[in-house]
C-alpha cells in the first residue's frame, strides 16, 4: 500500500497516478477489514475506489493535462537542504513516537454484538453502526446531508456561471 | 490477530506523510488533490485503528462522516479545477498565480 502511495505522488503521468492511488485506497479497505470493520471497507471500496477515482479519472481525461511540469523549484541551492531536514525529522518523529515502549499495545477485544450501558461498543455488523448513527449521531448525520446538498448546489452553480460567462 | 496497534499508526503516519510531501512537491492540481484524499485515507485509517482497539465505535462513525465530506469536497475541487483549466488553460499551480500580491 505504501508503495503504490509512493509511486502515486511520484508518477508523472497523471493516470497512471491515478491508478496507483486506486490500488492505496483498496489496500486501505484491506486494513478495514483487518479490523473488522467490514461496512467502512465496503463504503471505501464504494466510494472513494468508485466513485471519487472514477470522478478524478473523468477529470484527467476530460483535461488532458499532458504538459510537463516544472521541477526547476527543486533545484534551488536551499532545496535540498531543506528536503533532507525536513523527511528526517518526519521520519524521527514517527519511528520515536510510534515505537513499542511508547503506546501501550492493547489487547484486542472480543467482539460483542451487545451493547453495555452507557459506550457503544465495537461491533461489526451495519445494523448496529445504523443504529447509533441514528440514535447518538442524529445532528451530526443531517448536517451531513445538507452539506451534501449544499455542495451538489454549489457544483451545479460553478459549473452554471461559467457557461453563462461563455455565451456573453 | 496479532498486529498491534502501533503498526497500524505506523501505517498510517505513512501513508499521511507520502500525502504531505505529494501535496509539497507536486505542481499538478489533480495530483494535490490526490494527495489530499490521500491524507484523509490516513486519517480515516488511524481513527478505525484507534476505535478497534478502544473497543467503541464512535471512531467508525467519525470515518463515515470524514468520507461523506471527502466526497462532497471532492466534487467541489474538481469542478472549481475544471473552472480554472477552461480559464486559464493549465492546470499547474505555478502558472495559476494571480493572486500573487
């Protein structure tokens, strides 16, 4: 997963990085299952595999950028320096804080499917995620919606503006 | 299942880092954009970690709200992108600077 994420960002072609990222959010559905969480895997494969990819890939070929970008800015004196202090301490950061003595590592529950009083425990089956969708997150869900809503409109008036502007 | 924890964070900052340096060094508005929803995968992947392993599901439906709005911003980007391109015919960062003070 890591590795087409990588050949994603560095691919020149844009559909070919587009492809790479296909196989990074699929692998992610992998991990979800992993963690038994099947709905979000399936959601995952639905709408970012589906429909953002096959959203980004019609843009791509709709534009057919082909022109070759710049890396000139790469070259600057300063650049390199910068580049090199700035992945090491990413790197440090992450391996130091992420290593064994650092986070305690758990043990995995055992999934139940009942829930205790008071937290919502863990459960992979849809019916229950529905449930305390709708129970516990019912705002939050409707915002959701109307901001959904909300940039469906917004698309439709982008789009609308331009061409208004086209045929003047 | 014996992967711990720390693993799938490890992953995860990853996967978020790749999507950082992706969005830093690349020109390509759609390739930014990409990397965007990329971080938003490494995010979302850290949040079903830690929920999994909290042992509450208020994590995983953080995740599905981050999708939905990944999704709806998504489709903003791109027609504000398509916008740009009819305009200015490009779709690189570097030539689209006229906001430039």
């Amino acid at each position: 997963m890591l590795v087409s994420a990588l050949a994603m960002v560095l691919n020149k072609n844009a559909v070919n990085s587009a492809m790479c990222m296909i196989v990074a959010l699929v692998s992610t559905a992998g991990l979800f299952v992993l963690l038994e969480a099947y709905f979000l895997a399936i959601l995952q494969v639905l709408v970012y595999a589906g429909a953002v990819m096959v959203l980004f890939l019609f843009i791509i070929m709709l534009l057919d950028v082909d022109k070759e970008e710049n890396y000139e800015y790469l070259k600057h004196k300063f650049a390199f320096l910068a580049r090199f202090l700035g992945f090491s301490l990413m790197f440090f950061l992450i391996f130091n804080s992420f290593s064994e003595t650092h986070l305690p590592s758990t043990e995995l529950v055992q999934i139940t499917n009942e829930g205790q009083a008071g937290i919502n425990v863990y459960t992979n089956t849809a019916k229950s995620f529905g449930q305390i969708l709708f129970t516990k997150y019912m705002f939050p869900f409707q915002v959701i919606g109307f901001l959904l809503l909300v940039a469906m409109i917004g698309v439709i008036v982008i789009s609308k503006k331009h061409s208004m502007g086209a045929e003047e | 299942m014996t992967i711990g924890i720390n693993e799938f964070i490890i992953v995860s900052s990853l996967l978020f880092l790749v999507g950082f340096f992706g969005v830093i060094f690349r020109r390509n508005t759609i390739i930014i954009y990409m990397s965007i929803e990329l971080m938003l995968n490494a995010i979302n992947l850290a949040l079903v970690a830690f929920s999994r392993f909290n042992n509450t599901i208020d994590g995983s439906i953080f995740v599905f709200f981050i999708m939905t709005v990944a999704a709806a911003e998504v489709a903003v980007g791109l027609a504000i992108i398509v916008m740009l391109y009819r305009q200015k015919q490009t779709v690189l960062v570097n030539e689209l600077n006229q906001l430039k003070g």
